[in-house]
C-alpha cells in the first residue's frame, strides 16, 4: 500500500475511533445560556379602578416573587394598546375582550387576556341621583364611579357577561411566559379576593368567576 494512502487510512481510523468512543455530541457546545428571567413589569392603565385594583391585591402578591413593578397611566385606551404591541409595557389593564378583539382587527395586531378583573358595569341612574339635566340616564362604569356615583345608588346595573368583563391584556407571544402566569396567578389569590371584598368602593362591581 503507498505512503500516502496509508497515510489516509489512519487518519480516517482515528476520527472513527475518536468518534465511536467520544460519541456524537463530544465537539458540541454546552447548553446556550437561557435568559435571565425578567423581573422588572410595567404595567399600564386609563383612568378607571383598576390601577388601584392592581395596587391594593396584585402588586403584593407580585412583589413577594420579587418582582419590580412600574405604572404607566395613558389618556386613551388606543394608546394602551399600542404601547402593549410596541413593547414599550408588558400588559395593560382597561378593557374587555369585546373592545381587544375589535382592536386587533382594525391594527392587525395580536394582544389577548389572560385573566379577567373586577368590573363595574354600566348603570342607570335617576336624577336623585346628582342628574340635574335628566331624569334617567345610563352611565358607563368607570365614569359614574369617578363623578362620585356610587355603583349601589344605580336604578338598574347592567348584567355583564364574561366578554364584557374587562381583562389583563398582553401580546400573544408573551402569554405562556412566567411573569405573564404570575400575574394571573395574583389576581387569582386569596388576598387579592380578600382585598376587593374587604372595600366597599367596589360594591356592585361585577366579579370574574374565580371570585364567586
């Protein structure tokens, strides 16, 4: 047999043997680094109840996992979402599945609820009731709430069904992840139920199942 092709051979015989005993994966790379898991939230609102919702039940519970929490407070709820899409908060909490689902359509975008919140719904009120100009009128939850109505004074409050109970919105892409479920998780707890029941600024409210 010539030199060279010797040669030859025993170079293939030693990458088979270093191959067969090593095994297949002896030349790969270890485990790639996973990323560290986030910590810090921001979490944006329109006026309404739910910031102090989130503040008084969800915020404990989160910052016991040790989470950092930044509020973002938004004129509109347009601007809510948007801010949701573009990544510039992590979820926002001021509508109902109605409301994303319309959103979603008209900018193409992709945000969903991972867990429903206490809501109030829409009431009518009778002019006894502070209504100087009319004699009845209806009345969307968060703005009789914050003109000073109490949802309890109402004539007839509107019996809402899950669709209209307003959600914790985030992207779909992040809607499996750990802090997404934890927050979840939190308005789901023993305390957050506690809390909102123990006040009477939110009798009247209509309560997703999980509190019933």
């Amino acid at each position: 047999m010539p030199i060279m092709t010797r040669l030859r051979f025993l170079c293939l015989l030693v990458a088979f043997t270093v191959q067969t005993f090593a095994g297949p994966g002896a030349f790969a790379q270890g485990p790639e680094k996973q990323a560290p898991e986030k910590k810090d939230l921001k979490v944006g609102f329109v006026p309404g109840p739910y910031i102090d919702e989130f503040k008084v039940g969800v915020a404990p519970e989160l910052q016991k996992k040790g989470y950092q929490i930044r509020y973002v407070e938004f004129s509109t709820g347009l601007e809510a979402n948007n801010a949701v899409f573009k990544s510039e908060i992590d979820a926002n909490v001021m509508q109902h599945t109605v409301f994303l689902n319309s959103y979603n359509e008209r900018q193409n975008t992709d945000l969903v609820g991972i867990v429903h919140v206490p809501t109030p719904p829409m009431g009518i009120y009778s002019k006894k009731h502070a209504l100087d100009d009319v004699d009845f009128a209806a009345i969307q939850g968060n703005f009789a709430i914050f003109s000073g109505l109490k949802l309890t004074n109402a004539f007839a409050l509107e019996k809402m069904t899950m669709p209209y109970i307003n959600v914790v919105a985030v992207k779909r892409g992040n809607a499996e992840t750990a802090w997404a479920k934890d927050i979840a998780a939190a308005y789901k707890s023993p305390s957050f139920k506690a809390a909102i029941l123990a006040d009477r600024f939110y009798d009247g409210f209509s309560l997703p199942d999980y509190m019933k």
